[in-house]
C-alpha cells in the first residue's frame, strides 16, 4: 500500500480531474484544499473520490457548530477525512470528531513552512494532547523538519501522522518515513510534473527503499 498522498492544489477542474485519474493508483489518499473548491465547487470532491480516497484540507479554525457544519459539508461530498485545526480549542477539535462519523479526523500540530517557529511549535505538544483526548485519527507535522517530526512521534503514540512539505518545501520522503511520519504530502514536484504518474511512481519508490 502506498504511504504517499498527493496534495491536488491546482485550480482547473479538468486538470485536476486528469491528474487524480492518473495518479490515483499510485497514492494513498488525495488531498483537496480550498483553492480547488473554491474555483470549482465542492461537488469536486465526490468526483475525484471516485478515484481516490479524499481528504478535505480545510484546516478548520473556527468554533464548534461551525466546525461541524463544515466537517458535515465534507462527509456529506464523499470525503474521507479532513484536517482541522486545534489552536481554537478542545471543543472545536471534539465537535470535529464527533460529526465526523465514519471520516477521519486529522489535526493541525505544526506546519511545514518557516513561519510555523513563530507560534506553533510552542503548544505543539498541547496540540497533540487535544488530538488525541479527542479521539482524532492522526495529526499532521513537518517533513521539512525531521528532527521535529521524530520527538512529535514519540508524542503521538498510535496516532497516524501526515507529513507535508516534501519536494518543492525541500522535505525528503526518506528522511519523513524514518522519522516516523505514517504517510507523507507532495504537492507541487507531482502536480507541476510533465508525467505526474511517473512522479507519483518514484516517489513511491525512494519510500519503498526504506
């Protein structure tokens, strides 16, 4: 089973249609964030998980019958899981799992991008904390930084962890899987590929040397 999930951040309908056809034999999961369903709708994500399973990158942030209306909108479009955040609060994160159903629930413990220093990795443990009194599937943490990753998963315990910023971010898939990320996320070296299937295809093999 593949330990890769693809990041469609594209904006063209039939482009990412292509992609997720191509693609999706190779990936775990395909991830679709706001600006394909802003650009295109949300009844994109029941089309692509005809394909692939789908999780909704929506990094919910608000509170929480808010929140659960937009984890129902998600479950409702075909999703199978969808990421939130937890700075908000336990009660956001709770109101999460609870409308989630069936649908995996991921949280946000410290991104990928530099400016993630700023304030998150301080709580980053309480984060955790809440993802997992909450009864959340998995968070998600740094491939950019492996160090990080490898004391957030001693953290985590059986949580699953999903980790971006490999390829354009300069993540490394080899180091992510040995620092303990359960899967990782590429976007853009798939996406703005000339053949993203083959992409897809050696990405699965630098995994697979591990």
């Amino acid at each position: 089973m593949s330990r890769l999930i693809l990041a469609l951040d594209v904006l063209d309908r039939e482009k990412a249609m292509n992609i997720a056809k191509r693609v999706a034999p190779h990936v775990h999961a395909i991830k679709v964030g706001w600006p394909l369903v802003m650009n295109t709708g949300i009844e994109v994500v029941s089309e692509i998980s005809r394909y692939a399973p789908v999780i909704c990158d929506f990094k919910v942030a608000d509170i929480p019958n808010t929140t659960r209306l937009i984890v129902r909108t998600a479950r409702e479009n075909g999703a199978s899981g969808i990421i939130v955040h937890s700075f908000v609060g336990h009660d956001s994160v709770e109101a999460a799992v609870a409308e989630a159903g069936d649908m995996s629930v991921y949280v946000v413990t410290e991104m990928s991008h530099p400016g993630a220093l700023d304030f998150m990795q301080s709580v980053t443990n309480r984060m955790i904390e809440i993802a997992k009194n909450a009864g959340a599937k998995g968070i998600i943490a740094p491939a950019t930084r492996p160090e990080r990753l490898r004391e957030i998963r001693k953290i985590a315990g059986e949580l699953e962890i999903l980790s971006p910023g490999v390829g354009a971010q300069g993540g490394k898939a080899k180091d992510a899987i040995e620092a303990g990320a359960d899967y990782i996320i590429v976007g853009r070296r798939i996406y703005n590929a000339e053949d993203p299937e083959k992409e897809a295809m050696a990405i699965n093999k630098e995994i697979e040397k591990e």
